[in-house]
C-alpha cells in the first residue's frame, strides 16, 4: 500500500493517482487551484483510491451549497464500499456525519482521529473548516495547538498548520501570537490565503486599518491569483476602508474584485451581502447594487440549509425591497427549525432571530429589531462565521438602538464598543453620537 509524504496509508492508490490527491490536498491548504478537478483525473484513474472520495466529500460538504450536498453524499456512498484503513475508515464515517448535516459529530470525530493522529493534515484541515462554519473559537485553537508538536518546518503543508493555528489564536483573543503565526506562514507560502485573512482578522480586531490595507496591497498576487478565498480577502480589504469612513472606496471594492463577476456561490455571496448591509447602516446610498445581488441569492431562498447564508440572503432581498423573497426564506427556516442535523439549533437559535431582525430594521421598525437581536448577542456564534463576520449583528443592533430613540442603550453599546476597539473610527462616532442623543 503506498503511502503520501507524511507516512499515511492511501489505500486504492497508485503513483499517478496519489500524485493528483496531493495537488488537491495543496490546494486545500492553501485555497487556490482546482483541487477538484485533480481528485476527479485521480478517481478516474483509480475508482478505488479511497482518501480521493472523502477529500472530494470534504470540499463539497465545506460549501455550505444546497446543491452541493447530492455530490457530498455520493463521495460517502462510494467511500463506504471500499476496503480501507482504520484511520480512512474514521474518515468514511465523519464525512458521513457532514452528509447528514450532523456538523457537531463530524468536528468531535475528527477530532479524536487528529489525537491519534495529529499529521493527518486532511482531518486537520476540515476539522478546522467546520470549528469554523460552527463558531467554535476554542477549537480552531486547541485543535490545532495539539497537533503542532507533530509537525516541523521539514514537512510538506507546515505554513497550513501555522495559518490555521494563528486564525485560532485571533478567534480567542490573542492578537500577538496570532499575527507572529500568521506572518510565518505566509512568509514560509506566500499563497496561503488563511494564513493571510489570519493577519487581516488580527489588524481588523485591533483597528489597525492603515496597517492592515498595507499588509493586503503588499502582495495581492499572492492571494489572489486561482484563489478561492480571494473574495473574501478582499472584503477584508473593504472592512478597513469602511472603518474609515472611505465609502467610495468600499464601492469600488464591491464593483470589482468581490461582486465585480456577480458570483452566485453562497461564500462569496455572503461577504457581498455583508459589505453592502454595513454601508446601507452607515446610511449610504448603493444605488441598485442590491437588486442583482439579490437575484443572485433568489435561488437560496428556499435553501435554508446554512443558518448564516440565510441571513446575508436576507440583507440581499431587504436592500432590494424584494418581500417575495423575504417570504420564501422565512417559509423555508420554519421548515428547517423542524428537520434534522445542526443547521435547525442553527436556525432556531441564531439564524431565524438575526433575519426577522433585518426585515424588521427593512421595516422601519428600528425597537423590534432590538427586541430580536439584544438577546442573542452572547450566542451568535451557534450559527457560524468569525467575531468580525458577526459583527454585522452588533452595528445592526447599535444603529437600531440609536433610530428608536432608546438613548440609554445606544450610549450603553456605543461605550461597550469603544472600550473593545478604543481606536476604531466607527466607535468613536458611535460615541459622539451618543453624547449628542444625550444633549438632545
């Protein structure tokens, strides 16, 4: 049985087809190329090659697309019948759980397989993606943090390891070790897209946006060239720029690299939707942006498969004043809170409040959108994304404070934002206008 560069058993492989799961796994790890397209030439050469199944499962079951989930199931079903080795066997049995929807068991099943076997850099990787799409910010730390000792600068996809550890030490607050991680990483691969968003998420929780457009336009090739990260890399970019006041440029952003192809994938969808909600916030004026943005999402309106997706469709068809979509969505998570796998907690917790917020904040009915949000602040990461996705909810909620004339939670959450980011712009105006509300 051959074996890859880190000493793992690949049943059902040969030389050529495991020289093709490689490319893909590269790709993974650094979120560039076709690492599909490489899996598929692999199982065409070699049907049998088991870990090729799983890693193709694995990038369909990540996409958070309705769509997608037909392929995931079919990568387990093929995966399922073939002879494989106790660790790809735990392998079969997690993407399984991911078909079904089961994100939970899926994390604390890789987990335990990393314990065991901590260069596994597949179980890695995907466990770390759904730490991710799950809101678990111990995890994306800790998973990482107990394989590190495995692995050296010598192995093939050590930047990986190092991107993925930094984006956990940022999620759990430690900026320093995060940023010194992250710059390792990308210093070791240039092209790692994590471990470059790593460093942005540092500089943006820090609102250190003058360094963090530097670090961004340093070496935008390097993260953008066949990557599929790049758009959110971008919106990374946008975030300093709107921290600043720089509307014109957050606009140009959006009109090129993030929504300049008019993507209909749901990751790039929802930084599109995310930019535009925080602009529409700031009362800025996208002229008909939201229209084909929303007729981009009209095709995951009855989806409600990812809570998180759901509410950034919704900002899509509130900007556009499309109450056709609104409703279909709405219809949709109700049949979601009362389906299996996680995604109904998902809903049921997070995702069902944050959308009735924005269509009530669509409405004009600024106090209902408090009413729905200020509960569900301390749980939000139930449905996913990082602190500075979800701090969409927090500007919704500040700014729905502030149009309902509720004077004392505005000033409340305006100075609970600037003890967190003293030094961002945005918070100094929420601070200002809050000391004007309570001249007023």
């Amino acid at each position: 049985m051959l074996k890859d560069d880190l000493g793992l058993s690949m049943s059902g492989a040969s030389a050529e087809s495991l020289a093709g799961y490689d490319i893909a796994l590269r790709g993974l790890q650094r979120f560039v190329g076709d690492p599909v397209g490489a899996l598929d030439r692999a199982l065409a050469r070699d049907p049998g090659f088991v870990m090729a199944h799983v890693l193709k499962g694995y990038l369909y079951g990540l996409s958070t697309e309705r769509t997608a989930e037909p392929i995931t199931q079919a990568c387990f079903t093929a995966a399922s019948a073939l002879p494989a080795t106790e660790r790809e066997r735990r392998h079969v049995v997690a993407l399984g759980e991911l078909a079904s929807g089961n994100w939970h068991r899926a994390a604390n099943l890789l987990e335990d397989l990393t314990i065991d076997h901590p260069r596994d850099a597949l179980a890695l990787q995907t466990g770390h993606q759904i730490d991710f799409f799950t809101g678990n910010s111990r995890m994306l730390r800790d998973r990482i943090a107990r394989a590190l000792p495995s692995w050296d600068a010598g192995m093939p996809g050590y930047h990986a390891i190092l991107g993925m550890h930094a984006f956990g030490l940022e999620e759990t607050g430690d900026y320093a070790r995060a940023e010194a991680q992250g710059r390792k990483a990308v210093e070791i691969e240039p092209r790692d897209g994590w471990a470059q968003h790593a460093v942005a998420h540092v500089m943006e929780m820090q609102s250190r946006q003058r360094d963090g457009i530097a670090w961004m336009r340093a070496s935008t090739d390097s993260w953008t060239k066949e990557s599929f990260l790049q758009v959110h890399n971008w919106w990374h970019l946008a975030l300093y720029h709107f921290e600043l006041g720089e509307a014109d440029e957050v606009l140009s952003l959006y009109d090129g690299p993030i929504f300049g192809t008019k993507s209909t994938l749901a990751l790039n969808m929802v930084d599109a939707s995310a930019i535009l909600w925080r602009l529409h916030l700031a009362g800025v004026d996208v002229g008909d942006r939201w229209a084909a943005l929303a007729e981009n999402w009209t095709p995951h309106a009855d989806a409600a498969n990812y809570a998180f997706n759901d509410a950034h469709a919704m900002m899509a068809f509130i900007g556009a004043g499309r109450l056709d979509l609104v409703q279909r969505l709405l219809a949709a998570q109700a049949g979601a809170i009362e389906a299996a796998g996680d995604n109904a907690a998902f809903t049921r917790d997070v995702g069902n409040p944050v959308a009735r917020a924005i269509l009530a904040f669509g409405d004009e009915n600024y106090a209902e959108t408090v009413r729905l949000l200020k509960p569900i602040r301390s749980i939000a990461h139930r449905f996913g994304g990082s602190h500075a996705q979800r701090d969409v909810i927090d500007l919704t909620l500040i700014e729905a404070a502030f149009r309902s004339g509720q004077a004392p939670l505005a000033r409340a959450l305006s100075a609970e934002r600037g003890d967190a980011r003293p030094e961002s712009p945005l918070s100094q105006l929420f601070m200002r206008r809050a000391l004007g509300m309570a001249h007023d």
